[in-house]
C-alpha cells in the first residue's frame, strides 16, 4: 500500500520537521489516516479564506488538498480489482472535481461537501490503524 509516491505526494503536501518525523514512523495505515486529516484541514482552511476573500490562500489550499486527495487516489492498487479500491477511486476522482468547482466558484458547500465525504470515511481508517497496530502489539508481545 505505501510506495514512493504515496510519500512523495505527503512530503510536497507538507514541509514542517515535525510532522515529517510523524510520517516516517508512521504505519501505512497510519499515513491514510493523516492525509485524510490533512486533506480535511486545508479544506476547512480553503474555506476560512473564502470567508475573508483571501483567494490566493484559498486557491493554494484547495491545491493542496486535491494533490493530497491524487496521493491517496494514485496510492490505490486498482490492479486487484477490487470493489473497495475501484469505489476509492472514483470518490477519489469525484472529490477533485468537486473541490476545483469550489476553487472556480469560491463555492463554501461545495468545500464542506467534499470535508464531509473525507469525514464520513476517516473513522473507517483509524479503526483500521488501530487494530492493525493492537494485531502488531499483540504479536509481538506473543513473541516475547
């Protein structure tokens, strides 16, 4: 699940130290989940520069958050054919359209649409982080 991409996209989508620090300790789980936050938090950012007409702001973070949402799309093995992955993808595909309505239209629902959409599926992966890192604990703990 995680390749060189999928890191490549998260490192242009974020510069600070710290949190590139987060990401190379991070499971692959663990790297979904927070460009899924990531994504969430430059929409809602987009949204408060709309709201004060900073519109190049808002125009650098709907970039953002599409080029995190790509990262997540281009991270997908749609070679396996599955529903979930091929589902993924269009969602994927439709949130980037969507958001470039929102940055043409300086469109709030639009923006709070696709948050939404983002919201609505991050707690399926943050379960999913979360048990996989109680599997890994427990296994390793066997192993002791």
């Amino acid at each position: 699940m995680l390749n060189s991409k999928m890191l490549r996209q998260f490192n242009k989508a974020y510069e600070d130290d710290a949190l590139k620090t987060a990401v190379y300790g991070a499971s692959p789980l663990g790297l979904v989940v927070m460009l899924y936050e990531g994504a969430i938090k430059a929409i809602n950012q987009a949204a408060s520069a709309i709201q004060v007409g900073r519109y190049d702001e808002k125009a650098r973070m709907i970039s953002k958050a599409i080029d995190i949402i790509d990262g997540l799309r281009e991270s997908l093995d749609l070679e396996l054919h599955s529903d979930a992955a091929i589902n993924l993808n269009d969602l994927y595909l439709y949130m980037k359209q969507r958001l470039s309505v929102a940055n043409l239209k300086n469109d709030l629902e639009v923006l709070a649409e696709v948050r939404n959409l983002l919201e609505t599926i991050l707690p399926a992966w943050q379960l999913v982080d979360r048990d996989s890192m109680s599997r890994s604990a427990s296994g390793a703990s066997q192993a002791l």
